[in-house]
C-alpha cells in the first residue's frame, strides 16, 4: 500500500499535470483523491470533500453511478473499439447520435463526435471556414471570439479563447482569429447598468464586423455564460443584442456549450436558456457526466445541408471520434437524466434555490457581488465592500480562499478573486445548504488571514 507521501513523491517525479506550476507543486505535494459517491470525492487522507465544482464542471450525475458502469462493462464486453471513419459505424455512435438530435432544439439534428471539448472547437472552426468556402465566400474566414472565454487547449481551442496566459505561451495563434470584449459587468463595466454594459458588449461585436469587413467574418463564437473564465453570467440585455448583429450580418453563431450544456443552466443546452439558434455547438463534460471522455458538435441544418450536399469527403475526424464505450455511457447518462428528471429539477428547484441561498452570502464584508444561474455561480471577493475596490493581485486572496475552502471540505475553483462553483446537478437542497455554510466559513477564514 502506496501512502500518500510516496504517491506525492512518484508525482513531483514523473506526472507533469495540467494548469500546474511544477515547481510549486514540488514544495506543497498534490492532493490525492482516492474515490467518490454522489457530490463528495474523499482524498488518501480520510477527508470527504463536497465537489461543489463536479470535478470540472463535469459530472453531472454526480459519483458512483452503477448504471453508467455496466453500461460501460457491457460495451466493454460486446465492441470496445470500432471506428466511425469511411463507411463504418457501430450501434452505440447511432444511438447517441440520435438521442442528441432529439435533445438539441428543432433546427439541430446531427452530430460530429469527438473525444474532447478542445477538439470539438478545433472541429467547429474547420467545419465553419469549409462551409463558407462551399456557399462559395472563401475570404469569409475570420471568427469572432471574447476576450476571457475559454475553448479548450489544443492550438485552436487556444487561439479561439481569449485567455492571456495562454495566449502568452501559446506561440504563433491560428490566424483569423478576433477578440473583443467580454460581458463580465462586475469586472470591467460598473461605470454603467448592466444593461447598458451588455448593450456596449453587443456594439463591440458590430464594431468588430465593420472594421474587419462584414464580407471577411465567418462566426461568432462564446459561451452562453463563460465558465473558466469566471462564472460570467451576461446581463439580460446582452444576447438579444448580439442576435441582432449577427442576423444582421449574416454571421454563424457557434455556443460553446462544453459547460453550459446538459442542465447546467437549467435547459438541456445553454443556448436555450437565451433563446438562441446556435448553428454549432461545440459538447462535451456533461454528456457523460465525465465518466468518460466523449465530446462533439451539433451542427444545424444550416451548415449540415452544405456540407452533406456540397463537400464530398470531409477530411477530419479522430481514432475515439465516437467511441463505442464512451457513447454507450454517454447513451445512458442522457437516459438516466431524462428519467430522473434532472434538467426540470435545475430549472424549477435547485437553481431558484441556490439563488436564493447564494445570494445570503452577498452580505459578507469580503463579498463584492453574487450570482448564480442554474447550478452555477460565482462570487466576487473584494477589499472593500463600501467602494467595492478589489483586493490587491499580490495577495492571491481567492487562491487563498480556495485552499482555505478545500481543507475545510468544499471544492470551490477560484479565477483571480472570482469564487466559482458548478456542483453535480443531483445536488440535493440540504447539500446546497451545507455548502453556503463551509462557504461562508472559508470566506470568514479568508477575511480574517487578510486582515479585514
Ligand atoms: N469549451 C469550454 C467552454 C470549456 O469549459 C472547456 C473545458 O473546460 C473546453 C471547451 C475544452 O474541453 P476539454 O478540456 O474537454 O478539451
């Protein structure tokens, strides 16, 4: 039996993670998470922590679902690989296929699978630049994308997200590729209402298309509400304006909905809670609730039709693109999630009531702002509650609150000041309650260690 100072040891030695500072790593050693059941993961240590972030915003159903296993055990047994390439394919690809077009709204009824978020915007940007060069407007090439949005790590997904660092390290970006602002009221708009600041956000993207050239701009693409960014939830009056200036235009809309889709916000797909009609929509987390890896993109009638009619062969795709064992699961966590009722749940009981529970903690002296929609939420810690004046950047004040949170039992992600959660979707009233207390004692931790 491995203790936790060898596994920490073999780590630092061999494991180069994700999102890591190795060297830090080094002097701290990672957490070790062993196993897990409904919204709790428990490390090698013996503590029980409530995943209030569903690992990455992924397991919706939360842990330890038996049903997902054999679904899994049986594929496993029966076709554990096939591929979908050429003229092949394999039940559980056509069943999930399916099951998606009959989820996605109305104008939406194929699938490109993919193992991943990442590669399903690598996919959505290959798919948009062909679809306009086979409507015979090749110049229309350049996509639209957000300052702080996120879509995954490979080059393409790094270079349609606007994160810095990333882009700091990424080396040469894909070319044709713009960013604007992003909607995020309480960091970079409180000179204005929110609704006048989702408003200018809308402009920018106008401005944006005219200064480029409206017959050069192929796509828009965002997060109904930006996840890794921030929990950003755009004010009301953003998404309508934003669908009146790609109508206008004639600009595809692509919704990442790598977080939002699944029930996050209390609707199958993010997109629907807006009341968008997304041409491209980039899946994957909750399609198996993490389970396994599996991702893809929705494509509208739009684009499906010119690429089926016009493109011939399609020259990409990927060895997992549709997996046998993750589509089974897949098949099966969408089945379980309508049975259960889960997305209705969100919509009509949990998300009212995490709101509500969430927004209490707005009265805390180092809270600046809450917000939640659906089971997602965010809050944003401050210096001074008066002038809402943030904390400064050197004390690393929501890292601190997140390695406070952590040890005390709850998985909240911190980005800059900006407190997140995402918790599994079968969270029940009593865990959210349970929740805002370990919240609100890390935050009273928190404000204590800096001095407020
Ligand atoms: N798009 C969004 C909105 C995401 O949040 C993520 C991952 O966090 C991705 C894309 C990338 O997905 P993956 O990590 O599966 O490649």
């Amino acid at each position: 039996q491995q203790t936790t100072a060898d596994l920490q040891r073999l780590d630092r030695a061999h494991h180069l993670h994700p999102f890591t500072d190795f060297k830090a790593l080094g002097e701290e050693g990672s957490r070790i998470i062993t196993h897990a059941e409904g919204v709790y993961v428990h490390d090698s240590e013996g503590h029980r922590i409530l995943d209030g972030m569903a690992g990455l915003w992924c397991v919706n159903l939360g842990y330890g679902r038996e049903e997902l296993v054999e679904a899994a055990t049986r594929q496993m047994r029966e076709l554990p690989f096939y591929n979908n390439f050429f003229k092949s394919t394999h039940p559980p690809a056509v069943k999930l296929a399916e099951k998606l077009s009959q989820l996605a709204p109305a104008h939406v009824n194929r699938v490109f699978f993919t193992g991943s978020g990442s590669e399903a915007n690598d996919t959505a940007l290959r798919m948009i630049r062909r679809y306009w060069a086979l409507e015979g407007k090749p110049e229309k090439q350049i996509v639209i994308s957000r300052e702080n949005g996120y879509h995954g790590s490979t080059v393409a997904g790094l270079s349609l997200g606007g994160m810095a660092p990333m882009h700091a390290q990424g080396g040469p970006l894909v070319p044709g590729i713009e960013h604007v602002r992003q909607p995020y009221w309480f960091g970079e708009g409180r000179e204005h209402t929110p609704e006048a600041f989702g408003r200018l956000c809308a402009q920018a993207i106008e401005d944006k298309i005219l200064a480029l050239g409206e017959e050069n701009v192929a796509a828009f693409i965002a997060e109904p509400v930006q996840g890794a960014g921030g929990a950003i939830i755009p004010p009301e009056s953003y998404w309508p304006a934003v669908k009146e200036v790609l109508a206008r235009y004639d600009i595809l809309l692509v919704a990442d909905e790598v977080i939002c889709g699944f029930g996050r916000l209390g609707e199958w797909f993010g997109s629907q809670h807006y009341g968008l009609k997304p041409d491209l929509m980039p899946i994957a987390k909750g399609l198996s609730s993490g389970y396994l890896p599996i991702g893809g993109v929705l494509v509208g009638d739009r684009v499906a039709e010119t690429l089926i009619e016009e493109g011939g062969e399609f020259f990409h795709g990927f060895t997992y693109s549709g997996h046998p064992v993750c589509a089974a699961v897949a098949l099966k966590n969408l089945e379980l999630m309508e049975a259960e009722g889960i997305v209705e749940k969100v919509r009509d009981d949990l998300g009212p009531y995490l709101a509500r529970r969430w927004a209490e903690l707005g009265d805390h002296p180092v809270v600046g702002e809450t917000r939640s929609l659906g089971l997602i939420g965010a809050l944003e810690l401050v210096a001074d509650k008066a002038g809402g004046q943030r904390f400064d950047k050197t004390l690393g004040a929501g890292n601190l609150c997140r390695d406070i949170c952590f040890d005390s039992g709850l998985v909240m992600r911190s980005v800059g000041d900006t407190m997140i959660i995402s918790p599994p979707l079968v969270i029940t009233r009593a865990q959210i309650d349970e929740l805002v207390i370990l919240a609100r004692r890390a935050l009273d931790e928190t404000a204590r260690r800096l001095g407020i």
